[in-house]
C-alpha cells in the first residue's frame, strides 16, 4: 500500500504558532508516504520539523524563502528539472522499492483572479487579462510537461499533485465546465485519471487540491479528505486529500 497526500498549507512559515501543531498533528495522523506540499515558506525548515526522515525537494523559491510547492517522500529520490521551469510547479523521480518507479509532479495551477486586470483599469502598458486566463495557460503549460515525462521516462508512472484550484466534483463550487474539460484533455492525453474527483461532503468547503495517477499504476485505490478545520483553529483555507494505493 503507498499513500500519497496533498495539502495547500496557505503560506505556512515556521513562526505560524497559531496553527503550526495542529498542522504538525494532522500531518502525522495522515502520516503519508508521500507529500505534495503547496504554499509553503522555509520549507526545509518545515519539513525537518513535520517530517525530519523524509527526502524533501521544493520549487523554485522567491520572496524570502517562500515556494510554490514542496514534494517530502519516505523514498530516496532525484529532482528532475522541468524543460520550462516555473516557480509552480516541483517534479522528482521516486524508487519504491521493488515497485515500479514513479514520478511526482507537484503543483500550483493559478487561481481563477491570478493577474487579472479589467479593462476598464488597464494602464497605458498592461494588457487586459481575463479571469481563469492564466489558469488555462497553466493547464496548457503543464500538459506538456506531462506528455514530456510520460514519453521521456516510459517506464515511469507519473503522480500529477497538488492545488489545482479546480473543485470538479460536479458541484460548480470553484470551476467552471470550460476549465475542467480543459483540464480532463490534458489529463486524457496522458492517460491520468484523476482519483478525487468527488464531493467529500465537508461542511465548510469543497476540496480544490487533487490527485492523478496514472491509469495503470495502481490495482485500486481508496480517496479521503480532512477539513481545513480542527476545532476552533482554521489550519489552511483548503481542505487536504490523500490516496491509499495499492499497486502492483
């Protein structure tokens, strides 16, 4: 059985004492095999902390330490360098032990406002931007990251994870038809299915971070979902997903 996590930490820095341990804790009790961190700053800080004998390798980081996203694996494992690196997206090679390897691909696709500018304030040199424009360029953008890696590692599964800023459980909450369909083509042509694409029944949101593994790689498989809510503390603005494998 592999166990495979994703969780949007809404810019967890190491001095977020306020949700810090609640955070620890339910990182622990999911206790996952493999993590797909997004938002994050000082990662390597974190990561000692929530999780000191996991291998850890983040994005591209700015702004003082802050990354996009943060792959942590029980398994030894190789950063592979994207052919169009962006600060969104984190891409490893995993050996699981006998198993087939894998590779993760962690990431951030813009949310539906990201650089939006309306028309009516556009200054001389900007160029109007529509809401979910760069959302669906990031799908474009990393669907070929995908086709790449599936035809430059075939023997390679490939786990595509993290905030997808999408909620595709049918409910409309954060989406729209035109993006998921967007979405599933890139997922389609390289033969992903994406295993959390369900209404959770949470009480205080839907779920917007997902994963995808590729349609051979596991036998079966069990999706679950954890609230973004532990008592009165608010530990992230996203709920957090995981997925029990077992594969071949």
């Amino acid at each position: 059985m592999l166990t495979i996590a994703t969780w949007n930490l809404e810019k967890l820095t190491p001095r977020s004492w306020k949700r810090k341990d609640s955070i620890k804790q339910k990182i622990q009790e999911i206790n996952a095999d493999i993590w797909v961190f997004t938002e994050i700053k000082h990662g390597n800080q974190l990561a000692a902390d929530f999780l000191p004998n996991y291998q850890v390798t983040t994005s591209q980081e700015y702004n003082s330490g802050f990354a996009d996203v943060m792959i942590c694996s029980r398994f030894p494992h190789q950063k592979i360098s994207l052919e169009s690196q962006t600060y969104e997206t984190a891409c490893v090679s995993i050996e699981l032990d006998s198993h087939r390897p894998l590779i993760v691909y962690g990431t951030i696709i813009p949310y539906r406002n990201d650089g939006v500018i309306k028309r009516e304030k556009l200054a001389l040199d900007q160029v109007y931007v529509a809401i979910w424009e760069k959302h669906q360029a990031a799908i474009a953008h990393q669907g070929n990251d995908w086709a790449s890696l599936i035809q430059k590692y075939p023997n390679h599964a490939l786990c595509v994870a993290g905030d997808f800023n999408q909620s595709r459980d049918e409910t409309g909450w954060y989406s729209t038809k035109k993006v998921e369909k967007l979405l599933t083509e890139q997922l389609d042509r390289s033969h992903l299915i994406c295993v959390t694409e369900k209404n959770f029944g949470l009480a205080k949101r839907q779920n917007i971070d997902h994963l995808c593994i590729s349609q051979n790689f596991a036998k079966s498989y069990q999706v679950s979902a954890w609230e973004n809510f532990t008592g009165s503390i608010e530990m992230s603005d996203h709920n957090g997903v995981m997925a029990e494998l077992s594969v071949e």
